[in-house]
C-alpha cells in the first residue's frame, strides 16, 4: 500500500496533502526513518516514497488513521460531544445544556492504561472529569468493552470514522468529524439515563442530593489502626473504598460498612464500589471508625 503518511521534521504526523512538494515536504517514513519525497502528481495517488527508491515500508492505514486522529484531537485540545442527561452528569456538567457542547480538555494523554482499558486518548476536562475517547475505523467496542468502561465509571466516547477509507480521506473533513461533528460520535458509557433509571436495582434511599457534584473530591484517605483506607468519588458520584495495604482486619471493617451500603466488591480494582446515594452515609461511617479507634 501506499504511504499516505509520514513524520515531519516538527515531529507532527501528517498526511501527504499537508506538505510541500517533493523533498521540500522534510519529512521521514513513519516505519524506517528514511527521508522521503511527497509525490503529488497528476496520474498517481498523491503519496510519499522513500528518497532512496527503496520499496515502501509496509504500513497500516488503520493505525495511521488513529494516529492522525490523535494528533488532531491533542492538537485543538478539545473537541464538540453531544450529551444526553447520563453523559451530562457523568462529566459534571449541568442539566440545563444544550444538545452540543464543547468539551475542553486541558490534558490529553496517548494510550493511557485505566483498569484493564488503553482508550486511544484519555482526557481530562475543565471539570476534572477523565473521559476516554476510541477511534473507530473497522473495528467498534464490544459490549464487553462497554462494560469495562461501566465498571470504571469512566465514561468513554466512541468516534466513527469508517468512511474515511484511503481514497476518501481528507484532512478537512476528518478534522469536521473529529471536532465539529456530532453524528460520528457516540457514549459508550453512561448510556441514555432512561436506560440506567429502568435498571432492576431501585434505591434503598431517594436520593436526595442529585449527584455527582461538580466538584468531586479525587481522594480521601482514613486511617483505622495505622492502615490507610482510600475513599475515592467517582466522576458517576459513586464512591470506591479500598484498603491501600492488605490487612485482614481493617479488610473486614470495609466490607462491614459496604455491605451496609449496597456496596458492590470489584475484584478487578480490589475495592468496594458504594452507589452514589449511599455514599455520603458511607464516608461518614468510615469516617468515625477512623475517629474512635
Ligand atoms: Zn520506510
């Protein structure tokens, strides 16, 4: 297959329509390494060729595409998302938004790990919200996947550009769909709040507090007999309780109040997941457990 791709000397990925001509382009094959010349005549597909002559480097256009689609996210810093009242509170934003909003994101990271999950970018938004984001060309998450992010209360975009294919790509309107475009994109977590609001376990309690807040607190740490037990809010306003080092006794006091407070175990993350309209209650047991002993 042809290169359509290559690295400039600015160490941006880029494709062969957005640089000059010939050598000048200074750019090298994103495999090799070796300079190469953009070749945009008039016969053949525009593309580059190692300056050398040497056959071209074997490439996957799926994996260029994600990369080019990275680059580009990470470079506007943000992107337009739609949300549904589910994906609203998950990202703590409020309920009186618009179909379409611009989701600002001061950090972007690249395969970050999260759990058992390597979202294509993991960003952070204004909110403090971390929100995974998926490029998707021939391949789209399974349920499974779709669960993961569930259990990671991370709530994850998925974004379609299968028509993007080869022939029809172009930088312009790649960057529409990845931007700008709402259609293309879709919430792999949470799913429509009716969804969620018909789920077959009702609250023991109202809740009271519509939750989550928009600020949540990242971490707490409670001390019980000189071990540290670790209450985390989630972006969803559910709280994760885990003992920071395993000790029998201090194990046994955490699954006493979690099972107090609907608290559901994951053994993946070693941790007590507590639904948000226990939480407070929650935090505030462990909290004086903490202060008498
Ligand atoms: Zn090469």
């Amino acid at each position: 297959m042809l290169a359509l791709f290559a690295i400039h000397s600015s160490n941006r990925f880029v494709h062969v329509t957005e640089v000059e001509r010939g050598l000048a382009c200074d750019c090298r094959c994103a495999e090799c390494g070796e300079p190469v010349i953009a070749r945009q005549g008039d016969v053949r597909e525009h593309h580059f060729a190692h300056s050398s002559n040497a056959q071209p480097c074997a490439s996957s256009y799926e994996s260029d595409l994600h990369r080019f689609a990275k680059r580009v996210i990470v470079e506007a810093g943000g992107l337009a998302v739609s949300v549904n009242t589910a994906a609203a509170r998950a990202l703590g934003l409020g309920d009186d938004l618009g179909p379409c909003v611009l989701l600002t994101c001061p950090s972007i990271e690249e395969e970050a790990v999260v759990g058992n999950r390597r979202p294509d970018l993991l960003a952070a938004t204004t909110t403090g919200v971390s929100v995974g984001i998926e490029v998707a060309y021939s391949s789209f998450c399974d349920l499974q996947k779709r669960r993961d992010y569930e259990d990671l209360c991370l709530p994850a975009l998925e974004i379609d550009l299968q028509s993007f294919t080869p022939t029809a790509f172009n930088v312009g309107l790649v960057e529409h769909a990845l931007l700008k475009d709402l259609a293309c994109k879709s919430w792999l977590w949470p799913e429509r709040l009716e969804a969620v609001e018909l789920s077959p376990e009702p609250p023991a309690d109202p809740p009271s507090v519509p939750a989550p807040q928009r600020h949540f607190l990242p971490e707490e740490i409670v001390e019980v007999r000189g071990r540290w037990i670790s209450i985390k809010e989630l972006p969803s306003g559910d709280i994760a309780i885990k003992v920071v080092r395993y000790d029998p006794d201090v194990v046994s006091v955490v699954r006493t109040v979690a099972r107090q407070h609907s608290g559901q175990y994951r053994s993946a993350y070693f941790s007590w997941v507590i639904p948000r309209f226990r939480a407070k209650a929650a935090r505030a047991q462990l909290r004086a457990i903490a202060a008498a002993v």
